[in-house]
C-alpha cells in the first residue's frame, strides 16, 4: 500500500519538477528552475515532515521526493565546471546549500 502511495505522489512531483524547470530555462543559463524546485521542495519536506503517516508516504516521500532532484543538481554543477562557468557553479552550489536548509529550518519552525 505504501509502495502505491509514494508512486502516486511521484507521478505527481516528477513531471512539476520538469515543467517548472523547462519554462525557467528558456529565460536564463543559470539553472533557476533547478535551484527553486530544490529550495521550495525543502520547504515542503520541513513543512511535511510531521504529517501522519500515510499523507507523509505520499506528500513528503513520493511527489517531495520526486519534484526535488540531487542528480540534476549535480549535473547541473558538472556542466559548469566542464563549461568553466566557476562562478555560476560556486553561486549555485551556495545557493543551493544556504537557501535549501534555510527553507527546511522555516517549514520544520512552520510546521511545529
């Protein structure tokens, strides 16, 4: 039953993830749409994380977990050091590691 439910709300999260990231793309190099899909799913996952059980299976672990994405991120860091776009990468990876765990601190201080 569980195994449906993470389903269920990844089926939801990987496709927002994609759409949100495709239409920030087109305005910009950096990738934006990357860093706010990563800073609002670490709001949500705090927000989340105190939910029962099952809404936590389908919210937090199924469309969080699949509208957020470290492979991409990286990715994302990859191609800029191979681009050498050292500042971009430096500026993302900053970004992403004050802004997503400050986001998670105020859902978790939300949330409580």
């Amino acid at each position: 039953m569980k195994a449906l439910l993470v389903i269920l709300g990844a089926s939801m999260g990987a496709p927002a993830r994609f759409l949100v990231d495709q239409y920030i793309r087109r305005f910009t190099k950096f990738p934006l749409g990357i860093l706010i899909v990563n800073i609002v799913g670490s709001f949500m996952i705090g927000i989340l994380v105190g939910l029962n059980d099952n809404l936590q299976t389908i919210l937090l672990v199924g469309f969080a977990g699949a509208f957020t994405t470290w492979s991409t991120f990286v990715l994302d860091l990859y191609l800029a050091f191979e681009l050498k776009r050292y500042t971009s990468a430096a500026t993302n990876l900053t970004l992403s590691v004050v802004l997503g765990l400050g986001a998670a601190w105020l859902g978790l201080q939300i949330s409580s």
